[in-house]
C-alpha cells in the first residue's frame, strides 16, 4: 500500500519511482487523474530524458479535443512492485498523470474528510 496526500484543490497525489533506462529509479509526485484512460502521462521531454524507447503514436480524446501522443514503453515502481507500462508523452503536459488503468491493479481509499488517499495493490488469489 501507498500512502497519498490531497492537494489543495482536492487533487489526490501519489509518489512513485520512475525508472531510467539506465536502470537508476527515482521518485516523483504523481497525480491521479480517473479522467485519463491510461497509465501513466508526462511531459514528452522527461520521458525522452529517461531513455525509454518509443512505441507507437497513439490518439486520445481530451478535454482539448483529439490529441496525438507519442507513447513510450516506460518502467515505474508502485508499492515496492516494478512495472513496465505504456506512457503517454506530450509537450503540453504540465504534471505527470497516473491514469485510471491503475484502478484494475489497486483499490483507491479516499477520504477527504479525514485526509486519508491511499493505493493498496489488489491480491490475485
């Protein structure tokens, strides 16, 4: 389980680790946005920066309308646990997003009220 925090405006952030492609992690402060579809989304000169090699362009809608995204295949550490995932690269893009694509992996705790956010990874049995 990762512990999270609120911002505030209510934005819900977690910290995770990315992992360059020199195999160095290090960890950012993400934010969680269940209106992005995807994994994860950044700013396409961080993931350049981070050596990760480039897939495919892919379309996404946004709040913009229809927008082109590089798409590279990136490492991340959540909850002690490595993945490697498909992350959505754009210049416009001003924090990096964790997407609602997590919510299949984890169970989202949030509680405004009594300031508790929380990613607690789901066990297969």
């Amino acid at each position: 389980m990762i512990e999270g925090r609120f911002g505030d405006k209510g934005q819900v952030y977690f910290e995770i680790n990315l992992v360059g492609g020199d195999d160095f992690s290090f960890p950012v402060e993400t934010m969680l946005d269940t209106g992005f579809t995807e994994f994860l989304a950044m700013n396409k000169q961080d993931v350049q920066s981070l050596n990760w090699s480039f897939l495919r362009q892919n379309k996404l809608r946004t709040a913009q309308g229809e927008t082109e995204f590089d798409v590279y295949s990136g490492r991340v550490i959540i909850d002690s646990q490595e993945w490697e995932i498909p992350v959505f690269a754009g210049d416009e893009i001003q924090e990096i997003l964790l997407g609602s694509q997590w919510l299949k992996l984890f169970i989202l705790i949030a509680n405004y009220s009594q300031n508790i956010a929380s990613l607690e990874l789901i066990q297969s049995s």
